[in-house]
C-alpha cells in the first residue's frame, strides 16, 4: 500500500476545485490567484483546461461565470476535456466563499512544486546512469534545474503606501542621525560616495577601463576600506589573477610596501614589520577570494547563493565580466555577454546586494576619454547596469631611470548612474602599491 502511494503524484483534487469554485464567486480573486498560479500548476487535466479558459478571459478583460466559462471552453473545443457544463457546475458547491482563495492557491502551488521535484529528481537519476554525460554536466543541469524552479516560485506582490512611507521615513531618520549621506555601502572614495551615496543593494555597477589601466587595482582598493576598514564582509571573484596575487597586493596596499619589493622579497626590517601588521589586520577582514579562471555563469551564481547564505556577503567584486563563461557556448559572443549582464543583474536583485564587475572598454579609446558605447561585447551591459564609471589616466611613464611616480592623476568618469547624478570624480593612483586613493588626501 505504501508503494502504490509513493507512485501517486503529490496532488489535493480539492484545493484545486476549491479554488477554482472561488473564482467562479469572485472573479476579482483572478488577480491574488495569478501571483502563485498557471495552468500547469494543476494536476487535474479537466481543471487545468478551467484556470487556462478563465486565464484567457481575464486577460481579455472579460468576466467569468459559469456560463461565460462554459462558452470559452466550447469556442475552443476544450469542453469535453474540462469535463463538461456539470463538472464546471459542481465547483461552486466545494466551497462556500471565496476568502480562503489565496490559502487554496498555496496548496496547489506546494504540491505542484512538489511533482516538479520529482520530475527533476528522476531526470537527475536517467542522467547520472548514462555514462555518456560527464558527471560534471549533470551537476550542472541539476543546479540549473532546482534553481529554475526555484525562480519560477518567487511571487509578484505590491505594498501600500502607507507601509512604504514608514520604512522610508525611518531610513532618513537613521540618515539624519548618521550625518555621513551613505545609504549603501561606501567605497572609500570619498567624493565617488558623495554623488552615488555608496554602493546601493540590488544595483549592477560596472567598472570599465582600458587593458593596464587599473580595474583590478580599483576593486581591490575599493575592497581594502570595505572589508579591512568598514569590516563589511565582501566576495572577490578573481578569473584572471591567482588568490596569492590579490593577497600580496593587499598587503602592499594595506601595509603601504612597494609591489616590486614583495615579489622580490628584498624588504628591509621596518617594511617586513609592516608587511607582518598588514597581514595580521588582512588576516581578521571578511574577505573572501574565489580564485576560478574560466568560471561558469552557472557556477558564480550557485557559489554567490552559498556564500549570500553561509557568510552573509554585502557586495561582490568580479574580475571581469567578459572572463566568465556563458552555458550557451553555441551563442554569438554578444548574446552571450548580454545574458551574462541580465544574468548578474538578476542575481543582484535576488540577493539584494550590490555586484560590482570590471569590464574592458575597446582599444579605440586609447586616444580618448571612454564613454558608453566603448564597452566591449554588448550594449546590454550599458542597458543592465545602474552604475557604469570608467578610470582615465595617462599612460604611466618613468620620472627617471627606473624611478616610479609617487602618483598619478586619474579621472573616475561616472557615465551613467540610474538614480543619481553623473560626472567626474578626481583620484590619484599610486603605482608603487598599485593602489587608488583620494586626490585630496594624497595632497
């Protein structure tokens, strides 16, 4: 008896007539009903042909009854399939009202999830037993599959006035009592936060410059005050440079020792002093490095999940866009980056937490302050970010033999900014620690 019922797909015949029984006495309820419900969500056959005719007429902006219902389904030869005028007769006797219609609803999402899961668990099982699929695939599709399923259960709703303007009223407050301006995260830079207010959650900044210009010195400057200095804790996805590299410019950062001087170990004592406080104050930050080149779209979201879940990530930094991998290989390069781009926004509003991506601009900028349309791959970057700021500066030349500048002027071009003003911001670069600093504070 048990096995006959773990063959019987997970259903509740009657949550389903009660709620379509509900929407034949309120057809206002189509509406709340649509925020959890389609057609296929019903198991019955008769009652899915129902919810797809009502489906129809709404969206037609006509009202259903039991006898409009009845004609549509005629009209469209589904009658018989929907069980006819006395099935459809019969549903308004399961319920007596229709104010427990979004509860029905629920349960008839809840077993339909459940089937989905089924589905998705055998498909999982044919593939891992066919030796022609490597095992890697089929980790892939599953972690697609479970995440597909589990963006189609997020669910539209809409809030009052009323409960918006509180919650709004109170971030001003805390704004007000703060006195800093900064609603989302800052970077250090201070008049960069000005004009943006800090990195906002959910928001797609983009990050572009020229090869050798400084976007990894960039993020890793911007990820030294938030994760060493504001111990806000922080994703670095490296597909380009080693974890030990992004380490050792770090340190030459935090600890203020020149670059060259840590790749070749020639420090005097003082400087093997600071080298030992800045990876003692590095070693305490919520930082966290993903060193992956060749890195799967797939694979960084499903990573971001965890480590959003496990470590409670605020932003994520990567290094760059153009590196990562798209599943649709098969596709033009610009469809792929364009996915790659709605993709990465997605994930921002899913974990509502910035994300922060390097892109290269073309070389035709070379002679020239870049702009938008200098973006390599795809437009649809420029379409998907909030944020988009490129780093300007002049090709870094020696003062002398062998000398390196103390600094150099570099212009931080914020060229789109979705909710806040664009424009210039001064900084200077240091190349001794590869590191960006305020203008200001280096004079």
């Amino acid at each position: 008896m048990a096995q006959l019922k773990d063959k019987i797909p997970p259903s509740n015949l009657e949550a389903e007539q009660a709620t379509l029984g509900a929407l034949l006495l309120d057809w206002e309820a189509v509406g709340t009903v649509l925020r959890y419900l389609r057609p296929e969500n019903f198991y019955s056959l008769q009652n899915q042909k129902i919810f797809g005719a009502m489906l129809r007429m709404y969206n037609n902006g006509q009202r259903g009854d039991l006898i409009t219902i009845t004609d549509e389904l005629r009209a469209s030869n589904e009658l018989d399939a929907a069980g006819g005028p006395g099935y459809i007769a019969t549903l308004t006797d399961t319920v007596p009202t229709s104010a427990n219609v979004e509860y029905y609803a629920k349960i008839v999402l809840e077993q339909s999830t459940r089937r989905d899961l089924i589905k998705i668990s055998n498909q999982i099982i044919a593939n891992s037993h066919d030796e022609a699929i490597e095992s890697r695939a089929v980790l892939e599709e599953a972690q697609k599959l479970i995440f597909d399923l589990t963006d189609s259960n997020h669910t539209v709703s809409y809030k009052e006035a009323k409960d918006i303007v509180f919650s709004t009223i109170d971030m001003i407050e805390k704004l007000y009592q703060n006195k800093n301006g900064f609603t989302g995260i800052p970077s250090g830079l201070h008049d960069l936060d000005t004009m943006t207010s800090g990195f906002q959650n959910s928001e797609l900044i983009i990050i572009g410059a020229r090869p050798s210009m400084g976007k990894t010195a960039m993020a890793l400057s911007m990820l030294q005050h938030i994760c060493i200095k504001q111990k806000i804790p922080a994703a670095f996805f490296s597909l380009e440079m080693a974890d030990m590299q992004i380490m050792q410019r770090l340190i030459a950062a935090e600890g203020r020792i020149p670059s060259q001087k840590l790749r070749t170990g020639l420090l005097s004592m003082q400087e093997m002093q600071r080298m030992a406080d800045a990876a003692g104050v590095i070693y305490e930050a919520p930082l966290y490095i993903v060193d992956a080149p060749n890195m799967k779209l797939l694979d960084l979201r499903a990573l971001a999940r965890r480590m959003k879940l496990q470590c409670d990530i605020k932003i994520i930094f990567i290094d760059y866009l153009t590196l990562i991998t798209s599943e649709n290989t098969l596709l033009p390069r610009h469809e792929q980056i364009a996915e790659i781009s709605r993709s990465l926004k997605s994930l921002a509003r899913e974990l509502n937490i910035p994300v922060v991506a390097l892109s290269q601009v073309k070389r035709d900028a070379e002679q020239k302050e870049p702009t938008l349309a200098d973006l390599r791959e795809s437009g649809s970057i420029e379409q998907d970010a909030d944020v988009v700021m490129f780093i300007h500066r002049e090709r870094q030349k020696s003062t002398g033999e062998g000398e390196i500048p103390l600094g150099i002027e570099t212009k931080l071009i914020v060229a789109k900014q979705r909710n806040g003003p664009i424009g210039d911001v001064d900084i200077m670069f240091l190349p001794s620690y590869t590191k960006f600093e305020n203008r200001a504070h280096e004079q």
